[in-house]
C-alpha cells in the first residue's frame, strides 16, 4: 500500500443534453485517479433547464462534487484536501472539515487510524473577488424560483420513510401542504425500494451512481475501506436534482433517536448515524440556505418522535409488511462480489434483532414472527446483540438503532405481554432487563417515548397536522 500526501479535488463536468455529471479525484497529482459518474436524468420526469445558469449550475455541482469525494478519501486519508474544482470561503471550509471528520470517525476507529491533524480543507485553484463575494452570492441564491412546491421524500422502503409517506398521504389535501410528493432513491434501484413504492402508488425518482471500480481494487490491495454515511451524500445529490426539475422540499425520516452517540473516543461522542442526527440536518439546512439555494428547504418529517412512536405508527401500514426491509444488511455491498445483497432480513444483525424487538411492543408477537418469517429474539447466538441495544454490554452497536432507553423499554413491554411464551434470550436476560426498568422507570420511559418534541425545523405548513 502506497503512501499519498495530499488528495485532490480536481474538476467535474455536466452534460446538458443527458444530465450526466462526471467527477474526478486523485491523490498526489494523478498518481491514482477516479472518476465518478451520476445519472442526474431520471426516467419519466420532464427535463427543463428553462431559468437554470450556468454559475448557479456549477455551484451545485461543486458541493456534488464535495461530497461525493469522501468515498475516494477514505481509501488513504490525508493531511491536506486539494479544492481545485472551485473555491470555499472560510465557513465552508470549516463546514466540510466538520462534514468528514465526524462522518469518518468510526471509519478512524475501525481501521485504528489517529486522525489528529488529518483532514485539512484548502482552496488550490480558483480565486475570487472577496469584494463582489457577497454579490455573487446573492445572485447564486436568488436566480431560480421555486413555485411549484413539490417534494422529494427519501426513500429506502424501511418503516421510517413509509411512516412519513403516510403522513404526507393522510395530509395531501391540506390548505397547509399543498405538495406534490415523489421518492427519491439514490444509487440502486433495488426490488424493496421498487415494491414499496408500488404500494404506496407514488413515482420514484432515481439517479444513479457508478461509483469507480478502482475503490474495489484498492481494498483489495489493503486500502482502507469501511461505512460512510450515505445520507451525506444523497443530501447535496437530492439538492441538485431538487434544482434541475423544480422540487422545493427535500423530505427525510430521521428521528429523534439517531442523534444518541454510540460510544466516546478520543472525548468524543461517536455517532454512527451523525448524517441522520439533528445537528447534521441543520448544519445542511443553514449550508444550503447561505450558500446554494435559499429555494430548497432540507429536513426531517419524523425529527419530533423518537424509533418507539415511529413503530407504534407503523403497526398501522400492514400493507407494507410483506415488502418493507429495516435490515441494513440489504444496503451494502458484498466485499468480494461487489453485488449489492438483496433479500428482506439477514436475521442475525443488529438492526434485525431491534426492530423485532421493537415492532413487538405495538403487534402481537405472532405477528412480528409472520414478518421476519422467524422469531429472531430465539437465536441464542444474538443475545450479546441484545445486551449492547439495552446498554447493558460494551457500547452500542455501530448501527441504525434507536437509544438504549427505547430498546430498553421495548424489551420490558415485550416480557409483559409475553411473560408465558418468551422468546429465548429475553428469558435468558429477563432479570437484568426487569432490574433496569422497573414499575417507575417504565413510567418515565413511556411518557418520554410517547412525546411529541419541538426541537426540529420541519416548516411550518407541515406541522400544522403534527
């Protein structure tokens, strides 16, 4: 494995007539290149660059190409990051060295990697006029108008994005809301996004990513490789085809519950899902607002509940229940084939044991067993899994899975309702759960999880029904 000093980077480019966006990286000047390639033409949506400019165009694609970089950094993270492909004023900087650090810091930890003194943003190749920056500016945020108010609600098909569709569906007629909706998937189009969205009788939007096979190849040659949170990414990908067909809301359903740190290290609080938590999504909100676009707005519809409200809501959508995956298992891409893995539940993870744990406390247990087509709360093999989302083991697990105290919860729920008939490994660990949530602790913690909370910036047409 080679040692590079500084990456890079270097340009981008877009195809007016296909909508396909070309960007290129390196370290040490060329001594290994990418490039990557995204299809920003979506099939059965109307093209129309009428009002777009070119300075306004090449902004977007600048922090396209900011965030897409990760992907490549991660294989030898550097000192320095060479912008050659535009030029960042000092918040920004400042914002895109916050954007990889925290979003790299189970990557640093994984592959034992002390990122003291890494990632240092600077520009290396454009200049500007800082007296006409603030006019420039300006003129960059106001030059498209946003009239039409359609919205692109993320979609994974997982409880939390059909939760959110359902909210919207409930709504669509309000004086408050008045939007259109459409899906937003990124990367893979795959059979439970598509099956998903075919019951919820919405049209997907897809742009996809061929991402350079030279990352695989270099993994293979001992490169670094581990997660990256892709709804960093998608956030400025969903900006910009937000600006190419007219959208002006970028929806998610991030809740309350992904802004709890998994662990400390290094008297930091890591969390595996920072580009989920709050303080991510108004980071981007307040980025996009200043220096992209003040006509899209960025934010999540499920940010006022915690994962436990999410599931009791859920319980309601059972026409989903044969199509729906909240198994991340399916997101990844196999280590030696390079194929996406596409089945509903890998039944041994951690995101499978917390969501049959969780979705028990609002179904029956049968039925939880009809949706996974096994009890996974059997397999012995999984108990350990079970005492890191309780907080009663280790930290918890780098995984999308709510807090301890909502897993907690959910167990002690779950031997309540089924003290005669527990699944094996709740009743291996019935008195440590039962000691930690005792008759007063139930209390406060169903009251807590039940709650609506006013920390978010959903706009307010959409929180005149919540």
């Amino acid at each position: 494995m080679q040692e590079f000093q500084t990456f890079t980077f270097d340009t981008f480019s877009f195809d007016p007539e296909t909508y396909v966006g070309r960007f290129y990286y390196s370290f040490d000047k060329w001594l290994e290149a990418f490039e990557e390639v995204i299809e920003f033409g979506a099939p059965w949506f109307e093209k129309n660059l009428e009002g777009v400019t070119l300075p306004v165009l090449n902004n977007f694609l600048f922090q396209v190409h900011l965030a897409l970089g990760i992907s490549y950094y991660k294989l030898f993270p550097t000192v320095n990051l060479e912008v050659r492909s535009g030029y960042l004023e000092d918040d920004q900087l400042e914002f895109w060295e916050k954007f990889y650090k925290n979003g790299l810091w189970e990557f640093f930890i994984t592959n034992e990697i002390d990122p003291e003194g890494l990632v240092k943003f600077k520009n290396a190749g454009a200049t500007v006029d800082m007296e006409n920056m603030q006019m420039n500016r300006n003129y960059l945020l106001s030059s498209k108008n946003f009239v039409n108010k359609k919205s692109l609600l993320l979609w994974w098909g997982g409880k939390d994005s059909i939760v959110s569709n359902s909210i919207l569906d409930l709504h669509w007629w309000s004086e408050w809301i008045n939007t259109d909706v459409d899906l937003f998937v990124f990367w893979k189009k795959d059979s439970i996004k598509q099956k998903t969205a075919d019951i919820s009788w919405k049209k997907i939007f897809f742009v996809k990513r061929h991402i350079s096979n030279k990352i695989f190849t270099l993994n293979k040659e001992g490169y670094f490789n581990w997660h990256v949170p892709i709804t960093w990414i998608i956030a400025f990908i969903a900006a910009f085809s937000s600006y190419l067909y007219g959208y002006s809301n970028i929806i998610l359903s991030n809740e309350r519950s992904s802004s709890e740190a998994n662990t400390e290290w290094k008297w930091m609080n890591i969390n595996h899902q920072y580009s989920k938590s709050f303080e991510f999504e108004l980071d981007v909100h307040k980025y996009l607002q200043r220096y992209v676009s003040q006509g899209i707005l960025y934010f999540s519809l499920l940010r006022w509940m915690y994962e436990y409200k999410i599931a009791e809501l859920f319980s309601t959508q059972d026409q989903y229940f044969t199509t729906f995956s909240s198994c991340n298992k399916n997101f990844r891409i196999h280590k030696d084939t390079n194929i996406w893995n596409q089945s509903l539940w890998c039944w041994e993870c951690e995101k499978c044991v917390f969501v049959f744990l969780l979705l028990s406390g609002p179904l029956w247990l049968e039925k939880v067993i009809e949706i996974f087509w096994k009890n996974v709360l059997d397999d012995e093999s999984l108990s350990q899994i079970l005492l890191q989302i309780i907080g009663k083991w280790d930290h918890k697990p780098f995984e999308c899975v709510g807090t301890y105290e909502e897993s907690l919860y959910a167990a002690k729920m779950l031997i309540l309702k089924e003290k005669n008939n527990l699944p094996k490994i709740l009743e291996k660990h019935k008195d440590t759960i039962e000691k930690a949530c005792d008759f007063e602790k139930q209390k406060v913690l169903k009251n807590k999880l039940s709650k609506i909370y006013n920390d978010h910036i959903i706009p307010e047409k959409f929180t005149q029904f919540l």
